[in-house]
C-alpha cells in the first residue's frame, strides 16, 4: 500500500486535466442510473480496500467540523466546546472550523481513529463516492484522488463504464 501511496499524487496529477473535463460532461448531461453506479462502484471498491491500511486522508487532510460535529466530539472527550475548539481546532481562510494541524491528533499509530464513533460528518462521509448527484461535487471528488487510493481507482472504473463522457 505504501508503494501505492507514494505513486498516488503523481497519477492523479496525470489524470487531473482528463478528470475535470469528464466531470465537466457529467455534470451538464448526467447519465439517468449515475447514482445507482456510483453506489455499486463504491461497495465493489470497499469491499476490497481497507482504510485502516492507508488511512492517508486523516494524515495529509482535515475535515471541516460542523457546530454539531464540534459539540458531540466535545462531549465525547469530556470538554466544553469552547475548550475542543482552543485545543484542537482552527478557523481557516473560508470561516470554517478545522484541525490545528496533521495528521489528525485522533488518529493512532495502528490508524484507528480515537473518536471513531464520533468522528465528524466529512469523515464519515469521506471520500464521497457514494454520493447522490456525484457530478455535483466534480472538483473534489478530482481532489480526493491525490489522497484516497480508492477514490482514484472508483474515477478510474467511472470512466471506462462511462466512456461517451471522456
């Protein structure tokens, strides 16, 4: 996986400018069973793709923390919100709530997450390939595959089972 990992941002580099223009087509002319594929690409990748072997999104990116996100993983820990937010959060260029710096200080050494079971919405939901109307996030689902093995590899079988859209 570390050999993979390595070669990761250089081939989704490569892809990059093919990738925007595919998502570019979907996104004004999507096919009518698009969600149903992207479910059934992304059981079919998950099934084989472990996180816990890679986990590269919690240490190269951070996830935005909802007021919800903060208040419930605040809980968990046993702090007031104000305190998770001093300790671990910051408040980035956009306004939004992010981690103060990578990887991810929930994260361990074996990859298992310490909040695991409260971890954010953007973490649970990450890489979002199983998301309805797909094309709608077209720039960072192109993004997540310089992160996320299995995002590239579901892009990847996207545009051979969708070649009229290269």
């Amino acid at each position: 996986m570390k050999e993979n990992l390595d070669k990761l941002p250089q081939q989704a580099a490569e892809k990059q400018q093919q990738n925007k223009a595919f998502f570019k087509k979907l996104r004004r002319k999507p096919p009518r069973k698009l969600d149903s594929l992207m479910q059934e690409l992304h059981q079919a990748e998950f099934q084989r793709t472990d996180c816990l072997d890679c986990a590269n999104c919690c240490k190269t990116t951070g996830p935005l923390f909802t007021q919800n996100d903060i208040g419930r993983i605040a809980s968990h820990l046993k702090l007031k919100p104000s305190q998770f937010i001093s300790d671990y959060l910051r408040v980035d260029e956009e306004g939004d709530h992010v981690l103060q710096s990578l990887p991810c200080p929930f994260l361990g050494v074996d990859n298992f997450c310490h909040i695991y079971e409260v971890r954010p919405k953007a973490c649970r939901e990450y890489p979002h390939t199983d998301r309805r109307r797909i094309y709608q996030i077209g720039a960072l689902t192109v993004k997540n595959t310089s992160i996320c093995p299995a995002a590239f590899r579901i892009v990847e079988e996207m545009k051979k089972r969708l070649p009229a859209y290269l």
